[in-house]
C-alpha cells in the first residue's frame, strides 16, 4: 500500500474491529467465502436494478465491452471480460438472437466469428447504464467515501497481483 492509504488507516482498529467480526463467526476470516459472498449479493442487487432489461451480469460485462472495443473475435472478447472461451460460445447466440450483436465470420479465418454490438445492443447498454450503476452504488453504500475508494482500489490490485494464477486469461488493460 502507498502511504497515502496507510496514513488514514489505523491499524489497530482496523484489526479490533476485525477480531470482533471474526469471533461472530471464523467465516468472516476466510477471504473467498467474503469475496463469494458478496458475489452473491452484487448479483441480487444487480437483478433488482435491471430486471426489466431481462440481462444477466455477464451478459452486460460482453456488451459493454463489444461497445468499448467494437468489433473483436469472441475469443479476444472472452479475454478481455475474463470467461472462459466456451461461456462466451454460449451467451453469443443467445445475445446474438436477441438482436443485440452481429457476428460473422472472419475473413481471414473463417473459424473466427467476430462479434460487434447492434444499435439495439448500444441502446440498450445506454438505457441499462443508470440501473447498472445504482446496482454497483447499492453494492458498496455502506462504505463511506474514502472507504468505497480503498476497497476499489485493494480488489484492483488483488486482481493484478493474482491475475496469473487463474485458469481463464483477463487481458489487464496497460
């Protein structure tokens, strides 16, 4: 951590509370119980915000970033959300049918199928994007400020300090 973080924290409440936490249950001990627990809940927040829009999180996280990228191999498109080549095979066609991409095969390999977003896609991320982020607010609402930005910023590193050690490629931007 930079000492720009460690000088608004004090430790040793931060370890108090902690302990008390952790004498509740030796659940709130174990990080990837934490991590899929609020998984979890992100996931119900986010269905409560966007039910309307019939899209799951995954589904969002390959069509917001066909609209960043434009249009990319579904192998690419796998990397850069971070799924597995076979998950992305899966939702395509059901996006695809759906009318929210175009895909086609690539011309230089024809066992490439490039995917781009359709303008019912770009409408759509548009008109979900207010529910998306008060899904994301509701997430971490209960942090204060300051404590919202830490805790972004600590799971930003934990992904790229353990990036590698994951079986499906996520290619971190530069």
């Amino acid at each position: 951590m930079s000492n720009t973080i460690n000088e608004k924290l004090d430790p040793a409440a931060t370890r108090a509370e902690l302990k008390r936490w952790q004498a509740r249950s030796p659940l709130f001990g174990r990080p990837g119980f934490l991590i899929r627990r609020m998984h979890q809940i992100h996931g119900c927040l986010f269905a409560e915000e966007t039910s309307e829009f019939n899209i799951t999180p995954v589904q969002y996280s390959l069509l917001t970033t066909l609209e960043t990228l434009g249009e990319i191999d579904q192998n690419t498109l796998a990397i850069e959300v971070g799924l597995e080549r076979s998950s992305v095979a899966e939702v395509i066609p059901r996006l695809h049918a759906r009318g929210l991409v175009n895909r086609r095969p690539a011309e230089h390999d024809k066992r490439l199928r490039l995917v781009k977003l359709s303008l019912h896609g770009k409408r759509l991320v548009a008109r979900m994007a207010p529910a998306v982020q008060r899904a994301h607010d509701r997430t971490i609402e209960h942090l204060s400020v300051a404590e919202r930005d830490l805790f972004m910023l600590m799971m930003v590193r934990l992904v790229e300090a353990n990036n590698e050690q994951n079986v499906v490629p996520f290619r971190l931007p530069d």
